[in-house]
C-alpha cells in the first residue's frame, strides 16, 4: 500500500481527523435491513455508519451502541436535505437535530448537503458548520459530493476532512479526479455504490471476458461480478479509507462482510474487474455521469 495507507489493514482503518479505529466496510442502513439485522451488523462487527433521522430501522441500535461503546463507532450523519445545503441555519437545525435523536453530545462525521456543480457552499454556511465544530457538536465536516472536479478541489483546500464519493469498477474517475489531490491534508475518504447501483451484479449481454484470474469467488465464475469483488476493489485502494455498503437482506451483509477476509484483489484480479467494468460502461450508461 503507498504511504497514504499508513496505520490501515485491509480490514481496519483509523478513519482520518476522527481518531476511531473501525471496520473499512460501513452500513447505509436504509435499503431493507430489520433493526435486528442492524444489530446483527454491530455484532459482526461493524462500526461505521452513514445516518440519517430517516433511517428510523437504524436509529435504536446506534443509540445504544453509542451509549455502550461510543468509542467503537463512527457516525457520519447527514444535515440539511439529500440536494442542496441552503443555509446555514439549516446547517445547525440538522446537527442539533441529529444529537436530540442519537443522545450524544457530538457527531463524529458532519456531512453536509449533496455538493453539485451549481450547490452553494457560502462563507455563511461554512462559518456555521466550523462553529458547531469549534462548540464540539461536530468531530470532522465533510460533504457527500458527486462533482469529482470540485471535490478534487476542496480536498486540497477547504474545511471539509472527510468526503463521501461515488467510486467502483465502472466509475473510476475518481483516481484521476480526487486522489492525487489527498497528500496535502489527507481527508477521509468514504465511497459508495460499489457495485454501480447492482450493474455490475448483473448479466449484460455482448459482454465477453477472458477468463476470470482468480478461480471461483463466492460460488460461481465472473461475469458477471459478485458484491464481494466489488467491494475488494474498492478496499484495494489505498485511498479509500470505508466503503458503504447497502445490503438488503441479512445475507447480503454477510456476504459482503466475507469480502473482507478474502483480502486485496490481486494485480491480475483488480486489472480484470477494471477491464469489466468500463465494458460495463461502454455497454450501459446511467442517464447521469
């Protein structure tokens, strides 16, 4: 791994500004897990967790893990809406709202809004966001963004430690885009859709692969990929610090949790589902990129 990785096994993290060591795979919990599979997660264990006051199937499990165990858990939560951040005082109702719910004093992750191209990210708001900070309501701000010029951009320079981006086999352009641009101040990286909204899970006709290098990986022989090779890929990077993942039932999570010990794609596994995804692309686009 480069230097970027220091103090990172595959498996755990000490997720950077945060000073938590956790899991490298976090649970978005709002795609159809039971609270009781939420719990189950903790018991595997889990410890990173993307939040929202919506994710009610999430919220009595992380109360009582943060009161246990608050060292063992990250929460990066969301304030404001899923689009735009409008205003600063938006900023501060989402916090305070997100500690009343959760019972704690401070939110380890602050995101804030679904930063654009056109998104405002104002003077207002960011003096807001970094007094909730300085009042010890917040650990870190960061941003879930899907412009990744921009996001480049304010992770060379702004106040924000910690990044939520859309990375996986068939959308890799954050290695050109985001990464180079992390060695100045080293913010946190958390990616999502690992397995391009299940693209990558299904068979997509026209698409011919050489043989898979690596011999079976969970029962069967790509393509098309198995959620745990997605996930691989993306815990391979050294730049990716938490991948989320989305499970709908128990037996998803679990099989996602098994990427875990299987360990790094080697370099033969991670070209071939680097190959596969930008056929995947080439074949099939999303009506947004």
């Amino acid at each position: 791994m480069s230097e970027l990785a220091t103090g990172t096994s595959f498996t755990h993290i000490e997720f950077p500004h945060v000073g938590k060591r956790v899991l490298r795979l976090g649970l978005a919990g709002n795609y159809g897990l039971q609270t009781s599979d939420i719990q189950h997660a903790a018991d595997q264990g889990v410890g990173f967790w993307l939040w929202s006051p919506h994710f009610k199937k999430t919220t009595p499990v992380l109360k009582q893990l943060l009161r246990r165990e608050p060292e063992r858990h990250v929460v990066a939560a969301y304030t404001g809406t899923w689009g735009t951040l409008v205003t600063a005082g938006q900023a501060r109702r989402g916090a305070e709202k997100a500690l009343r719910i959760l019972g704690v004093d401070q939110i380890d992750i602050l995101l804030v809004g679904w930063l654009g191209r056109v998104s405002r990210l104002t003077p207002a708001i960011q003096d807001e966001l970094m007094r909730l900070k300085e009042e010890g309501k917040a650990r870190v701000i960061g941003t879930s963004i899907h412009d990744r010029i921009r996001a480049g951009k304010l992770a060379s320079d702004s106040i924000l430690d910690a990044f939520m981006i859309r990375y996986n086999a068939k959308h890799p352009g954050a290695e050109q885009d985001i990464f180079p641009h992390l060695e100045q101040r080293r913010p946190g990286i958390i990616a999502y859709t690992a397995t391009s909204w299940r693209q990558l899970l299904r068979p997509i006709k026209g698409i011919a692969m050489p043989a898979w290098p690596g011999g079976a990986s969970g029962g069967e022989t790509p393509p098309p990929l198995t959620g745990p090779l997605c996930y691989r890929y993306c815990l391979t990077s050294p730049h990716v610090n938490v991948v989320l993942t989305g499970p709908k039932t128990r037996d998803q999570l679990d099989q996602n949790l098994a990427a875990l010990e299987a360990g790094p794609l080697s370099a033969d596994e991670e070209a071939w589902v680097r190959e596969y995804g930008r056929r995947v692309k080439a074949k099939k686009r999303l009506p947004f990129v």
